[in-house]
C-alpha cells in the first residue's frame, strides 16, 4: 500500500512546488513502488512548433520519481534527486503528458526509479526517464 | 567564431521559450563551442527550502546546450535533445545559477556537450550535465 | 519477427567479439525487438568478493542492446552504441546473468534500448541499462 | 595529496581484478582527486574494425573512476560504482587508450566522478564518462 495519498502529495507536496502547481501538475494515482502524475498541455509550457518542451518533461519525470519514493517511505522531505537520465523519444503532441513511475530498486540509502512519459492523445511514448534518489538516513529499506 | 551572437538567442529565439523567457532565463556569452547562460534566482522556481529547484537545473542546462550547439551550426531550430544526463551536487543558495556550457564533441548527426551548473554568490559548482544532441543532415560537421 | 538468428549471432557475429566468445557470452533468445542474452559465470570476470564485476555487466548489457537492434534492421554491423547509462542495484551471486533487452524506440537515426540484467539464481535484477544506438543511413525505420 | 600510491593501485588492486591485470590495465599517476590509468591495446579488446571496443573503454573508465576515488579516501574496497554513463564519442585507432579521471564532488555518501578516455595515438578524445560512487560510512567528506 503507498504510504502517501493523492490528495495529500496534491495538498500538501505539491503546494511547495509552485512551478508545479501553477502549470496544473498533478498526481493521478498511487500504489505501492508506483506513481501516475499528470502535466496539463499549456501554452506556456512549449517549444517552437506548439508542443510540451524538454524542460517540461524532465519536470514531470522528476516530480514523478519524487512520487514514487514516498510511495514507499512516506512524506519524506529530504529525499532528493541525485542523478536523472532521459531518452527524448518523439515529439509530444499538443496534449497533457502522463509520467508513469515505478521503482526500480529501494535500498537504505538510494532508489532507483523509472519513469515512462506518454502523451495521453495517443498514449505513445515520448520520453523514458531513470533516476536515483539519495534517501535520509533510516528511511530507506535494505 | 560563434555562429550566433547574443543579441539573436535573447531576442529571436528565447522569445520563443515563454518560460524561459519569462523566468528572465538569458545567454550572457558565446563563443565557437562554448556558452554561458544565466537563469536569476526567482521564487517561483524554488522547492522547499528556497532554492531552486532540480527542474529549473534542468532548464538551464538543456537551454545552454543548445546555445553551444548553435554556436558551432548556426540558428538551426531543428536540433533537438536525444539524451540528458544531469548529477545534482549540492543544494544552491538563494542565487542566480550559470550555465556554462562546452561543446564536447560536434559530429554529422550527434553533438555531446556538458554543462557546469555553478551559483553565482559562491561559485560552487552546484550540478554537472552531459548531454546529446541531434543535429539535422547538413547542418553538423564531421 | 527477428531479422537475425541465434545461430547467426552467436556464430557470425560473437566470432568477432573475441573477448565476448572467450567468456562464453551468447545469445539464448530473439523476437522483434526484443533479445535475452547470458553472461556465463567465470572466475575470471570476478571483482574482490567473487562476483562478477560492472564492468562485465556492462559488457553483456551493451552486446545485449547491440542484439535487440540487430533483431529490428537485421546484421547492420555499423550500428554503434553513442550513450550507455547503468545503474548497478545489487551485488550478484556467483551466477550466470541474464541481460533482457527491449527496443524503447526505434527511429531513423537513433535506437533506444532498455536492458535488465538480472542474476538467474534467484530472478533477481542486478543492473539496469538505457542506451542509444546510432542507425546507419537507410537500415532506420521511421 | 593522494591517499593511495600508483604502486599500491597496482599491486595490490588491480591484482585482485583478473581481467584488469590481464589486459595490462594500470593505473599511471594519481594526485588528490584525480587518476590518468591506461589500456594497452590488445588484439583481444577489439570489436569489428579492429579498435578497442566499447565495453573496454567503460572497464578503463570504472577503474578510472574508482581510483579517483581511492585517491581521496585511501583504500576502501567497499566503496562501488551505483550510476556509469558513457558517450562514445569516435572510433579509436589502434592505440593505448588513456582514462584521465576528475572528482566533481566528493560528499559524505556519494561521489560524483568525470573521465576523459582519450587514444595515446594522437591525443583525441573517444569517449566521456560520468559516474557515481557510493561511499561507505565514515570513509566520505563533508
């Protein structure tokens, strides 16, 4: 079972994110080791041709491992990105881009984590993500 | 020589990244392979903690990278990035960060550049980036 | 359907891989898209401790990409790897491993390819693989 | 100044990595922070063409990298590679191949290490690697 909620990671995370919140990021679903958040299509989020930019999508990705670590550990501020990886895949569509999470490998002191972006007008995939997350001491798993 | 100067990637082309843009993001210096981009402190980029965000590391860096490709291929819009591997180092103070960005290599289809992530007040290096792009045909060097 | 044979591969190909045939690497299965290959346990690819070193594991993951590629636009021996990124998730056993490699993306230009590399004593993942291939000119797909 | 000799490296080190040693992988000058290791170019690290393949340009680069560490830290054989990303930047000639490794940061549980993997030959680079280390407790610095 996650250790966080939706509702909580939208009130109370998301709401010290206010990049995040203002472009309407938001996340969908949880279970364990597993995160769905969402990036609304928004003009201000684009590149040149009209489509959700690069940055944007590492935000989503990076929001979404974020996600995923508390899934397993709880509201665990202090978690943080140490290393992300993206593969850009296709252009995105105009339409919201989805990031689907998964873990990878929780240890005691680092995760590892997953993310898949698909754009939801088709559900291809426009980016794969992995990243690692260093975990505060005693709140990781062995 | 840079194939583009300052002026054009403030003017023309960040015009076209209203999030850059609009978080004041800019290209202070170029030269043949080499960039440096500054993105100003802004609350509305921070996380908890106020500083700014992994995210907007990301933003500074994919940006930057793509002055130094510009300046080795000219304004080619159609470069994009295939691959983007950032290492966060530590947190930053409440600071404007700089990018400086150094071609690594400039090939036919692919350039590989890496960019330092630095904060201004100490000049600590704060995040480091390698990255890939794809260069459309015969815009690239061999 | 596979545009190359296990036969063909561990036969023609491996034959030029002088290191991969002397460590007994061959490929055990192929789809389109999609290759298994094994890693046999030798004392010789040991790191302090007994098990089989990163650098080894890199080896079956990159020769394991090099496949799934292969699977897609057939033996195109100038498909070279540009970007490999691993993260290591366990120590293994002393064991055989398996790399389980899928196509992300399959472009014109640029192959994305994702590879478990898993310890067949237990099942257990003990590295994960993206890389990216260059496609030579005409062997791509859209 | 360094916290390990060239000939402690070798001896006592590299003996313990078969695969290392038999290809006459050794480590050539380290200072605080830093290590230049070399390939010799065997006729069994080759892939088609000739040159040394990539899976050994990412041995020399982890070897590299964990003497860099080394270097900082003194003899901490627990101390192991979590994230490794390479760009291969061209195809060596037939030559010695030179890992040139930095430390980008050196923390309390993770280091951040960078290597230029460059031909004897002519100086020319031919690949460039990032990695993390993790530290053991109480081997790292603040």
């Amino acid at each position: 079972m996650s250790k966080i909620s939706v509702k909580h990671f939208n009130e109370a995370i998301l709401s010290e994110l206010p990049w995040g919140s203002d472009l309407g990021l938001r996340l969908d679903e949880v279970s364990h080791g597993k995160a769905v958040m969402r990036l609304p299509y928004d003009d201000r989020s684009t590149r040149p041709g009209g489509t959700i930019s690069g940055p944007h999508m590492m935000l989503l990705a990076d929001a979404c491992m974020f996600a995923v670590v508390l899934t397993m550990i709880g509201d665990v501020r202090l978690a943080v990105t140490t290393n992300l990886n993206i593969n850009f895949l296709r252009k995105p569509s105009q339409s919201d881009l989805i990031g689907t999470g998964n873990i990878i490998k929780l240890g005691k002191r680092l995760a590892v984590v997953e993310v898949d972006v698909t754009e939801e007008s088709t559900g291809k995939r426009v980016a794969h993500v992995t990243g690692t997350y260093s975990i505060p001491p005693a709140a990781g798993e062995s």
